[in-house]
C-alpha cells in the first residue's frame, strides 16, 4: 500500500467504484466530498492528500467525543490486551457494567438495557418490546421520521422513497405530523402498542420537538396506556446540550434507544433501553431477542470510556455553549442572505440551515468543502443543510466554519440563480 | 484512574462474578441468568486464548460455542490484535459517507475470494442485517415481492431477517409481520418447485442450517436450486453467516457443490472475533439497483474504515494459516471421534453429522441436549444446543484448534455421556 497520496487516492476512488459503488462515487464528487480521509483529530478530518476540513457531518452524530479521542482510543487498546467480542450467549461482566452506567445517566426510572449494534436494530427491538409486552400492534410515527433501515425501523420512517423498493413493508404502522398533538392523539386506538418519535427530527430537517408536545404526548399515552419511545439515537450524549433531549421537556419514555456516539467513533454499539415493568416480556421470553455482536466486550468498554469522558468533561454543557456561539454567527447570516438561508433550527450543537430552496443544499455542500468544512442536506429534506459538528469543538473552529459558511454563501449570490422562495 | 483501569485492575474473582450477578439482574436481565446458572453455564469470561477460554475463577474450556462460529481465527488472535491496535494509531470509524479507501479494499478481497461472479459489496454490522440487504435487493432487483426460505433456517431477528427464520417462538409475539415470506422443507427440492409463483424474487438458505440442528444442504439438491432459480429468473441467495471463512472446510460453503449464488450473506468470523461487521455480496447485474438507488440503504456502522482492515487482517490470516483445510482435517478428526462413540453410546446418540468444523451430535431427547451442555462443562468444554432444535449440541470450535485439544474435546463428551447413562440407567432402576 505504497504510492503518494495522489496515487492512493486514485486508486481508491477506483476501488470504491468498481467493487462498493460507482454512482455514490460520483454523486460525492459532484458535491465536492470526494474525500478519502486519512489523519483525524478532534473536529478535524484531512483528506489523505492534506486538507484539512472541519467534520460537520460526523456520521449524524457519531462522534460526539471527536474525531480520534485519544482517551478513547487508549481505553479501546487497553481493552484489546484482554478482551475480544465475548460470546454473547454467555454472562459478560462488561455488558453488565455498561447496563448500569447506562441506567444510571438515562432519565428517570429507565433501567433495563438490550444491547444491539446499530441504531436501527435498537429501535427493531423497541418496537418488538411495544408489541410482545402490551400485546397490542398499532405503531404510530411521526411524517418525515427517520429510524434506521432494518424491516421494523424502516417501517417506521416517514418517507416513501427509502420503502417503496422493497414493499410490502411490516404492517401496522401509522404516521402523523410531527408536533401536532391532535393528530397523535386521532391516531391512537385501542389497538395501538406505541408511539415512537425523535424528540429532535434529524433526518427530516433537524426539527426540535416542542416540550408542550412532548409533554401532551407523555399524559395522552398515560391515559390511553400506550408506550413511548424515544429515538435518540442523533439526540442522545451530549449533542443538544443535554445528556439525553428529552431532559429539556423533563418527559420520561418508556423506552429509549440510542446508538450513534455511544461507540466513540471506534467501536459500533446500540442500545434499548426500558423500564422494569416492560422486563416482563423478556423474563418470559429471554432469548427471544439476540445479537452476536451486540454489546460485545469491547463495545462495552468503549461505551463505558465514552460515558466517562462525557460526564467527567461536561460536554453536554461545553455542547451548549458552543451552540450559542454558532446561533451568534447564524444571525448575522440570516440577516445578510435572506434570499439563500430562510431560518435556522438548533437545540445545543444539533443544527440544521433551512435554505429558500432544494437546489441551495448541494451547492452550498460543494462550496463548503472548497473552504474546508464538510457538510451536508439531510436525507429526507435536500432544503437543510446539517450541521453536526464534533460536541468537543472549540471556539476558533466555530468562528472557522461560520466563515465559511458566509465565503460558500457570498460564492452561490456571485454565480447567482438562487430563486426567490 | 480511568474506568478502563479500574475493570482491568479488578482481579478479585468473587467480587466480579458478584457485582455481575447483581448487574445482570437489576439492568440486563434476571431470568438469562437464571437459566445460565440452570444449564451451568454461569461462566463469565476472562482471559481468551486459541480455541480456550478461561473463567474469571481461572477455570479453562475449549470454547465449542464460538458465538456460533465469530472465532474462526480463534479467541483474542494476537496477529488480528495487533492489527486493530496499528489501525487504531491512525483511523477511527471515518464518515459513512465519505469515500473509504480500506472498504474498497476490503470489497475489492471479497470480490477475489468469493465464489464465481460475485463482486459488489455493501457492508453492514451484523448478519441479520446483511441478510435484509439481500431481501431488499432481492426485491428492488427483480421488482419482485415473494421470498421463499426454509423451515428450522435461521437469519436474525430484525425486521425484514425474522419473518424468513423458520421457527414461530421467535415471530409470534411481534406479529405482524412483514409479509411475502414463504417456507419450505429443506432439502427438498419439490417442495420448492411447488412454491415458486410468478411473484417469486429469490431463495434464500443456509447451505448448513446452523440453528436448525447442523444440517447440510446436498450438492445435488443445492445444483437442483441454482437450475430452478435460474431458469425461472429467481435469485439464489446463501446465507453464509455461520458457514463462511473456513467454517466447513472450504473457504464458503458453496465450494462443495460449486453452485454460485447471486447473493451470498457473511458476518461472524469476518469479524476476527474483534471488530463486528458483515456484508451482502452480489454480481454486477444486481448493483443495477444501488446503482440507481445509491443511498437508499445507509449503515452508520457499517463497513467502518476499522472493521475492513481487521477483515482484511482477518482474510489474510485465514489465508496465510490454511484454516478451510485445517478446519477439513480436524472436522474429520472429531468425526472418527464422535462416530466411535455413537457406536458406544447408540442407545444415547442418533446421529453426528456436520461440515469441516461445524458438527452437530444428535440425542433422542430435548432433556439431554441442556444436561449435556451442563455436564460438558465440568469437562471443560463450553458447548450448547442449537437455539431451533434443542436435541441437538453443536461443536464449532476455532478452526485453529489442535489435535490435542480435537481429542480433550471428544474424550469430554464420552465422560459426559458415561454419567448420561449412569443417570439414565439409575432412573431406571428406580422407576423398576
């Protein structure tokens, strides 16, 4: 694997067209993402020919702790001299270790966990738990949802385009406008097991659930005995300037599943997490339920060192500052674009930039990348562009990405176009 | 100190089985671990090594489980190690969206090593989602609904993977189901025919029904099915989840019988028993699909910058140590071994069948598969019964396993089921 980087960079461009994917291959480069990233570190990425680029995508939200956290990195190597996956039919300490830490920092009285890899395999649980404990079918989800691409979190997601290839989907599923507590509550009948929803849509455009809704929600399942679930799977660790998001309406879910930053960008780890009442189904059905690699040895260890370096850092709280300081930048934009950048979305350093139209999102992802941000729209609305950046960001890297932002956006006003909203 | 330091440094190991214990009970869940201490099988695992795996009380075990077949390199394999600790020094995870070099390369190997035609690959983490790749290119290839699988197969248990596994306890209290699945007898090649509509997108199998009480599919009934599927434009699709890397003493299954499929699904020991991954590799006709749909199936985790070079770490050592034809050597080893002793023990053993290293012992009852286990144990084998057919105990140690260790394991099922009969022979005399 020799060669200079320019090579390197050739040949994997190559690679990844003949053997992954040719179209994604293009599609990137088109909106200038062609990158193949080499060294990372805190909110950086350099493509292995050298540029730097602040990472703003973060896989949605997977990198909480940043991009390479030595602390993490070390705890990984540590763990690597003992341990490897484990066997998941036998008793692990380390799972149970990472249950009670998880028990411990989730809201309320959450205290029951199931480990699985993926995000969309931690609501696939979630809402088989729905079912098999209240014996009831009825999913409602929320339009423009977004919960994973396995068959029971795809049938949960609020856009036709990522199902309708692979029709017929697990039935029983029913939608309704985000926010709207009349709607949710026309839609529950005696039938329905639970509702499930993000407290912060991601992919739908970074759309924060208002607390009064939430709260409704939490009486109206009460009253109905209907479960809820939370996916906070984008939301959770730290990204909104809280631990979890559903801390800022003070609501308690019966079940809450996250995934994404609980592997520190090392390792992959998801996890259900459920209140005791609901640890009824599993007593009479344990391994009814399973997953090879999920929660695994290592993985625990990770979540563990990750966990730790949240608390011990006060991310949540750094999140939210540096959230204040992006809002600060984004005002001024709003006021100097107001025919490119319509409003912006945020809770702590989860962010969304609703643009004037669908056409802006890709231009602006390829403007950025030419002044060293990566970032891009979110899959179910191209009109927002995403922001996610590291929650270990710092001042000055802030400051960076603003200015890019206003250089990417003076950029698209020169070649004009933009048409009014 | 860090909380990595703190569990490292507890050595005490009373204190740890007691606050796992209490862990697992108030967080995980009580009744696993009931049934555990039940079956004996209360072992938490501390230092891992080749084919052992030792207690934290320090007790050895040849680990026949494997988490059915993640350890084909064996346990803690220091050379896959200490190629995830190098890789650790350089890469994280990296963006899933951004162009990975190693996934290229990991594709690129796959490409090499799999059977015939297949090329592309999309990763993901874990088997179950690999094969709900393959139901959903399935149906977006073909345009297609109708999935025909087998009774007793197993594939997972999420969405699009449960409704193709061929037993109900897993499904019925998640009813409904996603729908379009339809099973069959394996093996049986009519039964196929007969199901096969117009609506038809594929078959999918494993090429040794794992769960399913290690049964291997024939070569002749596998060929049968490539004809079938090809002549009636139906995709064939492997799960080699459990069969794969040098499980059956091929490198995959399918190289018994050389039927190639358009699918073939691999998870478990691509992992090195380190890193999860799994992947849905499929010919270049089928990418047509991806191609025109390239981000309508995304994975955070999958195919992390990580996970492909301890794969390709983990290919190369396969590669480089001949594993598909130890695994062949020793899987015959263990079947003179065990064949011998149905012979000794024939009123307690109906069959042993399997696959290079993947071997199943049959007993004439479901009471003796969990006894089995529990008794294996203080012989110092880790083993357990398959999860669809409990008469069943299935042998899938590490392919790096010795003779030596081939013989320690045989000779603990014989002291095992000496005492079966012991116990049998006393019920009986009681009974009389």
């Amino acid at each position: 694997m020799t060669g200079s980087a320019e090579e390197i960079k050739k040949q994997a461009l190559a690679d990844f067209s003949k053997y992954v994917n040719p179209q994604k291959a293009r599609v990137l480069k088109n909106a200038g993402l062609d990158i193949i990233e080499g060294k990372r570190n805190g909110a950086c990425v350099w493509d292995i020919t050298g540029k730097r680029y602040i990472d703003c995508i973060t896989s949605a939200g997977s990198f909480n702790v940043g991009r390479r956290n030595p602390e993490i990195v070390s705890a990984l190597k540590k763990a690597l001299d003992e341990y490897d996956l484990g066997v998941f039919l036998l008793c692990s300490k380390q799972k149970a270790d990472l249950a009670k830490k998880l028990a411990g920092i989730a809201p309320g009285d959450l205290q029951y966990v199931m480990f699985g890899v993926g995000g969309g395999e931690a609501n696939d649980f979630a809402i088989k738990l729905a079912r098999g404990f209240m014996m009831k079918t009825e999913i409602i989800s929320t339009l423009k949802a977004y919960h994973g691409h396995t068959g029971f979190s795809l049938a949960a997601i609020g856009r036709d385009a990522y199902k309708k290839p692979f029709y017929p989907m697990v039935p029983g599923f029913k939608f309704v406008p985000f926010n709207d507590l009349k709607a949710a509550k026309g839609a529950m009948t005696d039938d329905t097991a639970a509702i499930i929803l993000e407290p912060v849509q991601g992919e739908g455009g970074i759309h924060p659930a208002t607390d009064e809704y939430l709260q409704g929600l939490r009486k109206l399942c009460d009253e109905r005995e209907i479960l809820m679930i939370f996916d906070e799977i984008q939301t959770g660790f730290g990204r909104t300037g809280k631990m979890f998001a559903c801390e800022y309406s003070g609501v308690v879910p019966d079940i809450m599943t996250v995934a994404k930053s609980l592997g520190g960008n090392l390792f992959p780890i998801s996890a259900t997490i459920y209140r005791e009442e609901l640890n009824d189904f599993l007593v009479t059905h344990p391994f009814v339920h399973l997953s090879t690699f999920g929660g695994s040895d290592l993985g625990c260890i990770v979540g563990m060192a990750v966990i730790d370096f949240l608390v011990n850092n006060r991310i949540p709280e750094h999140a939210a500052a540096m959230g204040e300081r992006f809002q600060k930048g984004f005002d001024v934009l709003l006021k100097k674009y107001p025919n490119l950048l319509l409003e912006v979305r945020r809770k702590g350093l989860m962010m969304g930039l609703q643009y004037t139209n669908d056409s802006i999102g890709p231009r602006m992802s390829y403007q950025l990348a030419q002044n060293g941000v990566m970032a891009i729209y979110t899959g179910n609305e191209p009109s927002v562009m995403r922001l996610m950046p590291v929650l270990v960001i710092q001042p000055d890297e802030v400051d960076f990405v603003i200015d890019a932002l206003d250089k990417s956006m003076a950029a698209i006003i020169q070649q004009g176009g933009i048409e009014k909203y | 100190m860090s909380v990595i330091d703190d569990i490292l440094s507890e050595k005490d190991p009373e204190k740890i089985r007691k606050e796992t214990e209490t862990n697992y009970r108030e967080y995980l869940n009580p009744f696993v671990l009931r049934m555990f201490k039940n079956a004996g099988l209360d072992i938490i695992e501390g230092r891992r090594e080749g084919a052992s795996v030792w207690d934290v009380t320090g007790d050895k075990y040849i680990d026949c489980v494997t988490g059915a077949g993640i350890f084909n390199v064996g346990r803690h394999n220091r050379e896959i190690t200490d190629a995830l600790k190098k890789a650790l020094d350089v890469y994280d995870m990296g963006g899933w969206i951004s162009i990975i070099r190693e996934r290229g390369l990991l594709a690129k190997k796959l490409a090499e090593i799999t059977p015939g035609n297949l090329k592309y690959s999309l990763f993901c983490c874990g088997g179950g989602e690999a094969v709900e790749v393959a139901v959903k290119l399935a149906r977006g290839h073909t345009g297609k609904t109708e999935i025909i699988c087998m009774e007793n197969g197993y594939h997972g248990v999420t969405g699009f993977a449960l409704p193709a596994t061929g037993r109900e306890v897993y499904k019925k209290p998640f009813a409904p189901l996603a729908p379009g699945y339809t099973h069959v007898t394996f093996n049986d090649i009519n039964a196929v025919k007969a199901a096969i509509t117009k609506d038809t997108a594929a078959v999918l199998l494993e090429p040794v029904q794992g769960e399913g009480g290690i049964r291997p599919a024939d070569d002749s009934y596998l060929s049968g099915l490539r004809k079938l599927c090809t002549d009636n434009e139906i995709l064939l699709i492997f799960d080699e989840v459990q069969t794969g890397f040098g499980r059956t003493g091929k490198m995959f299954c399918a190289e018994h019988s050389g039927v190639v499929p358009d699918i073939m699904v691999l998870a478990k020991s691509m992992s090195g028993g380190l890193y999860p991954i799994s992947c849905a590799v499929f010919t270049e006709e089928i990418s047509d699909f991806l191609i025109a749909h390239p981000f309508i199936i995304i994975n955070s985790f999958g195919g992390t910058s990580l996970a492909c070079l301890v794969a390709l770490a983990t290919i190369e050592f396969i590669e480089k140590n001949n594993l598909p034809e130890r695994a062949a050597k020793m899987g015959k080893r263990f079947m003179e071994g065990l064949s011998s002793l149905k012979i000794t023990y024939g009123e307690l053993v109906v069959d042993v069948r399997g696959k290079g290293l993947m071997l199943g012992i049959e007993f004439p009852e479901e009471s003796i598969g969990p006894r089995m286990a529990s008794l294996l144990k203080k012989n110092g084998v880790i083993s357990i019964y398959t999860f669809n057919n409990p008469r069943i105990i299935r042998i899938m140690p590490s392919l790096v396993i010795t003779e030596e260790e081939v013989d320690f394991v045989v000779e603990a099922f014989e002291k095992s089921l000496k005492e079966i009969r012991a116990q049998e022979s006393e019920r009986k005399s009681k009974k009389g």
